[in-house]
C-alpha cells in the first residue's frame, strides 16, 4: 500500500543537444549503459540524463552545464535536472516543493564522468562517479611542429563538423581578440570557408571594445597583417552597460574572474544582438588556455607548477572529484566555469561554440610532455601555445599567425582601471549578490 514511487524530471532540452553521428535516443542508451567505452563514443556537445528502474545515469560534455537536485515527496524521491538553478527552482515552487530548495543543495554534473544516483529513499546514497573520458598522456614526441600539426588538426576538424550542420547562408561570428586562441579559431575557420566551398562574406570577427582598450589594436594588427582587415567588425559598448549583477544572474556563480569575462561577453552579444537582431551562430576560443596550461600561476596561489603539470586535466576539471577541495554544488575548473561563455550567449538566444572543449582536441593536449618540455619552468610553458598553436596553424592554413602576449578577455576588452570602476566587486560581494537570487 506505501509503494515507493521514484521520480526523474528532465528539464534539458534535448534540441539543445549537439551530437555527432548518432541521435539523441542512441547518445542515451550510451549514458543508461553506464559504460565508460560507450558515453567515451558519444561526439559533440550533450548534456544527457537516462534512467532504468531506481537508477539514473548523467553524462555531459565540458561545453554544456547541467545540474540536478533531490526533492522528497511521501510517495518518493523526485531528481529534477536541468541546465540551470532557477529552472530547477521554478519547478519546484511550481510542485510546491520550493521550501525544500537552497542553491547549495543542487549538484553539478563534472565533465567527463557518469554521475550515477540510485533513488532508493531516504537517506539516498552519493553519487558514484566513473570517468569515461581518460586520454592516454605524454605520447607526444616533444617537438613543437609534430604537437601544433596534431593539435590544429583537431581542432579544424571540430569546426569542420559544426559548420557542416549549419543551415545554407547562415552568418557565423567569431569572438576575436587577435589572442592566440581566438586568432587561431578565425584562420582555421577562414581557411575551411575556402576548403568547403562557403561564401567567406559570412564570416566576421567580432572585437568587443571599451573606451581605450587594447584588444581592438590588437585584433586590428593581426588581421591586417595577413590581409584579412576586412572581416574585423568593432562592437563598441559604453561603461555603463556593463552589469555586473546581471551577469551573476545569467552565469549563476560568483568567482570574480570568471563573472568579468562574462560581463564582458554579455556586452559583446548585446551589441552583436542590437546590431544583428537575426544573428545566432558564435564561435570563441574558450578552452585553450585550459589545454595548454597558459595561466600565471603566480597569480593563483593554491596551485604550483608542479600540481599543474602532475595533476590531470587540473585547468579542465579542477582538482577532480572524490578529493576534499572537490564541491558538489559545482565541479572544478572550466567544467564549472564554463558557463560563462555559455550561458551570456544563450540568454540572448545565441548559440556559442568552442571546438577547444571538444574531447578530441583536448585529447591532443592531454598528450604534450609538458614536463619533458617545460622542466618545471613556467616562462617555458608559457612560450609553449604560441609555439604549438602558430606552427599547426601554419601547416594547416599557411598563415604566419602573429603572436601576442597573453592577456586575459576583460583586461583586452576594457582598461583595467576602467574594469575596476564597473566591477570592483570581490567574491564574498558576488556570492551576497549570488544569494540574493534566492531571498537568502
């Protein structure tokens, strides 16, 4: 008479999966398997839920956010799993379960593992994790060439199967910098418009510019140092439209580095929407700092070099699950941080893209000897993108592709003490912001 009665509510829409070569029913049963050799199969961006009796299976890709939280009913568990919190938390108040509802209790899904639940009651036991994405590492020959032609060569195969699925005639921007990662994405994809036989009038390179800030220059540069001045296309934005608070609310976290850059790509697709109400098809370079391991250490001072180059997939993953710095309400690294180029896209109803997420291109990455290279020396790994990156660049497209230093997407966008003006927030001020969502 009391029969336990389990629940999964599926809030992911599941045309915004982007799967590559099978359909969105197989990817499933790929996820309801549980198998790491089966999900590993599964090509493109997804973010899937499968359930079979009391067990539910969850698998993302790094490019897709995807959470879930257990509410309790008398009748049994209900898993809700969305995309993002406040869809969660519309449909709880919706069932009248809001009272139950924190942002600390939802889980995010971490990249690259099946997260498996069995709803079973109360208490309901952890999650289990098994990763199903484990590219073999250091089986690269340390030579800049060899790493840069197998590393492009992914990375324009990626862009080659999203172009492929885009509709005839359709416009596609890239979020440009003139920094390597974006200056690379715009070559390869230059270089497939002529490959594939596509109009290159399509194509433009979108540079988000802030009073005097140093990135248009530097885009400017790039382009027209290889003859291609004529796809930049300059979206100026005013200080006072960057809000910071709204950002918070779009990406639903609060690290300040992370809600900058995203403040600074809501105001690029503001005015890329204001300008082109019908626009919709984005690609970036979000991604390629991660694989290449290009951020100052110095600057972060949980990390060394040592936990940078021993630590698998540390910029990708953070610092993995199953460890004492792992959170459940949000995995580590760009698998959590990743909604900050996802999320300001779509909330315009853009539809963003970076192939530096794609499992094959990581893969290439998780195979440089970056210790044989590097030795423990941080200048050394830095030099090594712009090494790798402009050598595949020239084997695959023949363009000398400039080097620049690196720098970061808001200090390009805007002078940093005009960013300090628009966004003097600290964390302990952005996560107060982040609660305030809630009534908290």
């Amino acid at each position: 008479m009391n029969q336990h009665v389990e629940r999964v509510v599926d809030l992911v829409d599941p045309n915004a999966q982007r799967l590559q070569g099978m359909s969105f029913e197989e990817a499933r049963e790929c996820v309801l398997s549980g198998t790491p050799e089966a999900v590993r199969g599964i090509e493109g961006s997804f973010a899937i839920v499968a359930k079979a009796g009391k067990t539910v299976r969850m698998a993302r890709s790094l490019d897709r956010p995807m959470r879930y939280f257990l509410a309790k009913r008398s009748e049994g568990p209900v898993l809700v799993v969305a995309q993002r919190i406040d869809a969660i938390l519309g449909w709880l108040k919706a069932e009248g379960l809001g009272d139950q509802f924190h942002p600390s209790y939802t889980r995010m899904v971490p990249a690259h593992y099946v997260t498996e639940i069995q709803l079973v009651g109360c208490p309901d036991p952890d999650p289990v994790y098994t990763r199903f994405f484990d590219p073999p590492m250091n089986v690269l020959p340390p030579d800049p060439e060899v790493i840069g032609r197998h590393y492009v060569a992914a990375l324009s195969d990626a862009i080659a199967k999203w172009l492929r699925r885009l509709p005839n005639e359709a416009p596609v921007g890239v979020l440009f910098s003139g920094g390597v990662d974006s200056g690379a994405v715009f070559l390869v994809t230059y270089h497939l418009f002529l490959k594939l036989g596509l109009n290159p009038s399509r194509l433009k390179a979108f540079t988000l510019t802030i009073g005097e800030a140093p990135d248009l220059k530097q885009a400017r540069e790039f382009l027209e140092c290889l003859g291609l001045g004529l796809f930049l296309e300059p979206i100026e934005v005013s200080c006072s439209e960057i809000n910071v608070r709204d950002t918070v609310r779009v990406v639903e976290d609060y690290k300040p580095l992370d809600i900058e850059a995203a403040a600074m790509g809501m105001a690029l697709c503001h005015g890329i929407r204001k300008r082109y109400p019908n626009w919709k098809y984005l690609l970036d370079g979000d991604g390629g700092d991660e694989n290449l391991k290009d951020y100052p250490i110095d600057e972060n001072p949980e990390l060394t070099i040592r936990s940078v180059l021993h630590n698998r997939m540390l910029y990708q993953e953070g610092w993995g699950v199953g460890k004492i710095k792992h959170s459940l309400t949000y995995s580590g690294g760009l698998s959590r941080s990743y909604t900050r180029s996802y999320a300001p896209a779509f909330s315009l109803g853009l539809e963003s893209f970076s192939p530096f997420t794609q499992s094959a291109v990581v893969a290439v990455a998780e195979g440089i000897p970056f210790l044989e290279m590097t030795q423990y020396d941080a200048g050394r790994l830095y030099d090594l993108k712009g090494a790798v990156v402009s050598r595949g660049v020239r084997s695959l497209t023949g363009f000398e592709m400039p080097v620049f230093s690196k720098r970061r997407f808001q200090h390009g966008a805007i002078p940093e003490e005009q960013l300090r003006g628009v966004s003097p927030f600290h964390e302990a001020d952005l996560r107060r912001e982040f609660l305030s969502l809630y009534s908290l």
